[in-house]
C-alpha cells in the first residue's frame, strides 16, 4: 500500500499538461514547479485548475484506499498518505524533481481532517487574496494547519499518527517554501494573476 501510494502521489499532471497539450516541459517556464500554480502562470488559469484538481485528486485517492484497506487511527493510514505527500515532491518519473505537495496535502486532508483543512483553506485565501502572494498563503496556511491539529490532538479528537504527519508535512512545504521567502524578503516574489493564456 505504501508504493502504491508513493506511485499515486508521484503522477506529474502539471508536466503531463505541458507535454501533451502544449508540447512543452513546465519545469522549463515560470518558476519550473511541476505543479498547479506554475501551470497557471505558464499555461492559463483552464490548465492550472485542472492540473490543481488532479492534485488533489491524488491525494483523495489515496487517503480513500488507506482507509478503505486500515482501521481509523492506524499509523499505516498516515504512512500511506505521507508516501503520497513526498510522492508527488519527490516523483521517480522526473528524477526525484517535483511539486511543493500543496495541492496532493490538501487532497489527503479533505478525507484525513477536514475541519483543519478548511482552516487552512480559509486563511490561504485570506491571504492570497489580500497579498496576491501564494507563496506567502501556502506558508500561513500550512502553520494554521499545524496549530488547529495541535488543539485537535490536546483535545483528543485528532490521533497521534495523523498529527505527527500533519507537523511532518507542515515542516516539509515550509523547509520548500524558503526560497520564496527569500524571494518575498527581497521584494522579488511573484504575485499571481489569472489569465486564459495558453488555454486549450
């Protein structure tokens, strides 16, 4: 179930997208990210919501046969969907060389936690609406992530397994974030904006 999950996790839709419907590589356009922003920025906003919704889907996927095939509160659950996670950062299709894991995360959580989902999710777009900076909202996003588990876990009603995945993957998308961060420091960071370019 675990290779199976890193298999799933590690599909590159955002440079399939380019492949097959643009005849190019998205890790050479925008910030070279495999995943649903820089199909936005390189292909239009059609390719980047698609590409963000098979993401996720990845991420649905998996939390949905981790939990069809384990019991609630297994730690094989959190295994799997951790597999998926760095899957999709780490794919063996593209040399190791993926995603920031934001979109496949929040695929996992809709199934594994979704009120702490829909806090992240709530100050994501708080944030990028108000900064225009995605960067800057995944970041934000993924420590509100970590804070409302951490009450969950205090409160017994979120397992230890799943937190611990939780703050492993909150480390993860910020240790990849860093670089923005520099960038967002330096004035340098791009901010997003929705087009049809490149629209198929």
């Amino acid at each position: 179930m675990i290779a199976i999950a890193y298999l799933i996790g590690s599909i590159p839709f955002g440079w399939l997208m380019g492949k097959l419907f643009y005849k190019a590589d998205i890790r050479q356009t925008g910030s070279g990210n495999i995943g649903a922003t820089n199909a936005l920025r390189s292909y239009g906003t059609v390719a980047g919501l698609i590409v963000l919704a098979l993401d996720v889907g990845k991420g649905v996927a998996v939390a949905w046969l981790a939990k069809m095939v384990f019991v609630p509160g297994d730690v094989w659950i959190a295994l799997a969907a951790g597999a998926a996670f760095l899957g999709h950062i780490f794919p063996v299709w593209l040399n190791f060389k993926g995603g920031k894991g934001i979109a496949t995360a929040a695929g996992l959580f809709i199934l594994l936690n979704p009120w702490a989902l829909l806090v992240a999710l709530l100050v994501f777009l708080s944030v990028v609406i108000i900064s225009r900076y995605v960067s800057l909202g995944s970041v934000l996003a993924a420590a509100g992530l970590a804070l409302f588990s951490i009450g969950q876990c205090i409160l017994r009603a979120l397992d230890i397994p799943l937190l611990i995945l939780t703050l492993a993957v909150v480390a993860i998308v910020i240790i990849k974030h860093i670089p923005n961060l520099k960038r967002l420091k330096n004035k340098e960071e791009n901010k997003i904006s929705f087009s049809k370019k490149g629209s198929r």
